[in-house]
C-alpha cells in the first residue's frame, strides 16, 4: 500500500532573516578610531571634500548647518538622502548624519543609505518627546548628546556608541560645551569616592543605571567616546575642550559661516592635534580671517547690552555738556558771581560724567547686574546733577522759585540709589 503526497498543502514561507545587528562592543570599538580628530558639519560634496582635505576625521552631512537651523526656525528633520548619497560617495572619510529623537524611521532610512553612524540629534526638531530610539537595534553606530553624566548614561544604555557635548549649537559661543563637560567630570569625580552603596543611590538620584554609573567611577571616565560639540568656532577653543578631557570635537558652522573656511578648519585640525602646545595653537591661529559672527546664549551677554552702550553715550553727552558749559562763560563775563558758580557747575557736571563713564567701562560689574544698571544710573545722573547745575546757576533766586528742579535733585538721588542697587544684585 503506497501514499501519495498530499498536494493542497501550501508550502511555508521561509522566514525573513532577523536584522543584522553589530554588538555594542563593535559600535563603540567604532567610534574609538575617532578619538583625537575633528568631525565637521558639511551640507554639500564641496564642504566635504574641504573637510577631508583638511584632515577631519569624518563629516556630518545635513542640510543646514545649526546656524542656519537656529536662525530660519521651522521644524527641523533628517537630511535629504540624495545629498548624504552624493556626500559619501565623494569622500573616503566616515560620514554621519542626524536624526531627529525617537525618530525610528528616519534612523532605519539613513542606515540604509550606508552612513557610518547616526546622530541623534537635538539639532532636529524632536520626533518624540518621551522616547530616544533604542539603538541596540541598528548596526550603525550612534551618537548623543548629554548635558550631564545622568544623561549620558542613558544615552549608553540605549544604546550610544558615543557621547558629546550639547553645548549650544550654532552660537559660535562654547560656554555651554564647558559647562556640560566640566559636569560631567565633576559627577565622575564625585561617583569616584563613593562605595558600592552610595553608588545605588547616586544612580537613583542622577537617573543613570547602577552598572554603567559603576563602571564609570571605575574607569574614571565614561566608558564610551566623548567630543566635544557645540559652539566650538576657533582654534583656542577646540584646544580648550581637548584639555578639558574630551576625545575629539565636532565643529558645526564654526568653519564654513568663517571667511576662509578652509584654512580655519585646517588651523582646527592641528589645533586638535596639538592642543597642549601653545606655540602651535598661536601660530594656526593666525590670519584665519573673520570667526562666525555667533550667538550670545543668555540673549546677549551683559556686558554688551544696549543699556551699556547708553551709559557710555549718555556719559560722553553729559561730558560735553560741560565742557560747552566752559565755552558759555562769555555770557555771563559781567557778572562775577555768576560766573563763578557757572565754572562750579560746569565742573560738578564734569565729574558726575566721568563717574558714569567709569561705570559703564566696568564690565566686571555690569556682567553680573541687572540689566536695568545702566540706565538707572544714567537717568539719575543726569536728574540729579542737572537739576545741582541748574540750582547753582540760580544764584539770585529763592529754591522756591524753581520749585520743580528742586524736586529733580532728590528724586534723581531716589533713582541713582535704585541704580546702585541694581548693580550690586
């Protein structure tokens, strides 16, 4: 007796390969071979092939440089991907390319594309304000930014092959890349004196797993790459964030909103290069044309407020004042006493302006006072020494004939005590 095969059975599909995925120790062994370069923002083959030419260690291709992002505003997203196309074929270097937050697709399209790795970018406008992308899933190396090490070792734990600096992007001011370095070393050192108990609850406290916060006050760094990126324009500065202790620095528009780009992203190279010989760094810092005009963090820094810039105008106005005061005297030659108290007020106005302009020449004071500083001293200045000058002139005549200049002497005192008071806050 024989059996025949059935023939309704309908064949099984052969299951689709499960993705190939690199281990977390490839990716971050990846990312090593970073260590001591400069990774440049690029938006086109020519930038590029400046770039490399240069010697960055690898190029960020995007559509617009964080400058152009900060100042046009709009939503920010993932690049077009014949523009990181043509870019990768045109240079030998690793590209990357950014991502927007928690942003999976745009990740799992720019992987194929064939870059060498993915920034997750805050750059971009965030896709998710809940979710970073758990990078455990590609093969493709990632990079994070951190402000602090909490938030770095969550970036690892996600996955981040890794870590740099947020700083400020686009400013061409690279405060906010020390302030967020110098924490990160800082909470290192302060995990480094703590024993295993202590460690459990610093790792509560920064929100960072127990593991990764071990390993780290163990290593004494963190346990990835860390760059440096944001606000990084000169020279002196990527220097700056490789003493500081980062591995590399990522320049944004740093180098092509300069006047001579090429050369300042050469002179930025050999500045990374030899960062601990002041030599080198003064002689790649020479005639590199003009530095991205950037932007201030805190709005403008307040010691170039506009209120200072009115403290000294006003100064050299009520300077002048006096002076043509002198030059005004003829008028009053028949009259002695008149005259005298003229050359007095004349000279009472003269001090008053060259104590306002000590005051707007001192930035030391004015960088941390309120805004309102200034102006509050010039107003009162000008009150209560006009209304000084004017009384002094009115010799033959009662204060209560000038009732109201009487008033602007205290109430000029009132403002100029407001604007001391200002400038010690």
């Amino acid at each position: 007796m024989t059996f025949a095969a059935p023939t309704n059975l309908v064949p099984a599909q052969e299951s689709a390969p499960a993705p190939e995925v690199a281990s977390f120790n490839v990716k971050a062994g990846l990312a090593q071979m970073l260590k001591g370069g400069v990774i440049m923002d690029v938006i086109n083959v020519e930038q590029a092939l400046i770039a490399e030419a240069a010697g960055a260690c690898a190029v960020m291709a995007l559509e617009r440089v964080p400058a152009d992002i900060r100042k046009n505003g709009g939503v920010a997203r993932m690049s077009d991907p014949r523009m990181i196309r043509e870019i990768i074929n045109a240079v030998s270097i690793p590209v990357m390319a950014k991502v927007r937050i928690g942003h999976i697709v745009e990740a799992q399209i720019i992987e194929s594309l064939g870059v060498d790795y993915i920034d997750e970018s805050e750059v971009l406008t965030p896709a998710d304000e809940s979710n970073h992308i758990n990078k455990h899933d590609y093969k493709v190396p990632f990079v994070c930014g951190c402000k602090n090490l909490g938030e770095a070792l969550r970036r690892i734990n996600e996955g981040a092959a890794m870590i740099r600096t947020k700083g400020e992007a686009g400013t061409g001011n690279v405060v906010e890349a020390v302030r967020h370095c110098r924490t990160v070393k800082a909470e290192i050192r302060k995990a480094q004196l703590m024993d295993d108990s202590e460690l459990f609850t610093y790792a509560k406290e920064i929100q960072a797993p127990y593991h990764l916060l071990k390993e780290t006050a163990k290593l004494g760094r963190l346990p990835v790459v860390n760059f440096a990126a944001g606000g990084v324009a000169t020279p002196a500065d990527a220097a700056l964030m490789m003493q500081l202790g980062c591995d590399g620095v990522f320049v944004g528009s740093g180098i092509f909103k300069s006047g001579d780009p090429a050369k300042r992203a050469r002179a930025i190279v050999q500045a990374v290069t030899h960062y601990k010989d002041p030599k080198v760094l003064a002689e790649v810092s020479e005639d590199l044309g003009e530095a991205m005009v950037g932007i201030n963090i805190s709005e403008i820094p307040k010691d170039q407020l506009y209120a200072t810039r009115g403290c000294l105008v006003g100064g050299l106005g009520v300077m002048t004042a006096a002076y043509g005061a002198h030059g005004l005297e003829k008028r009053v030659n028949n009259d002695a006493a008149k005259l005298k108290a003229w050359n007095s007020a004349a000279n009472i106005q003269l001090i008053h302006s060259v104590a306002l302009l000590a005051i707007s020449q001192s930035p030391a004071l004015l960088a941390r006072s309120s805004r309102y500083a200034a102006p509050l001293i010039l107003l009162g200045t000008t009150l209560f020494s006009g209304s000084i000058y004017t009384l002094i002139l009115d010799t033959d005549k009662t204060i209560s004939r000038t009732f109201r200049l009487g008033l602007a002497t205290p109430l000029g005192g009132v403002v100029l005590i407001a604007g001391w008071f200002a400038l010690a806050l």
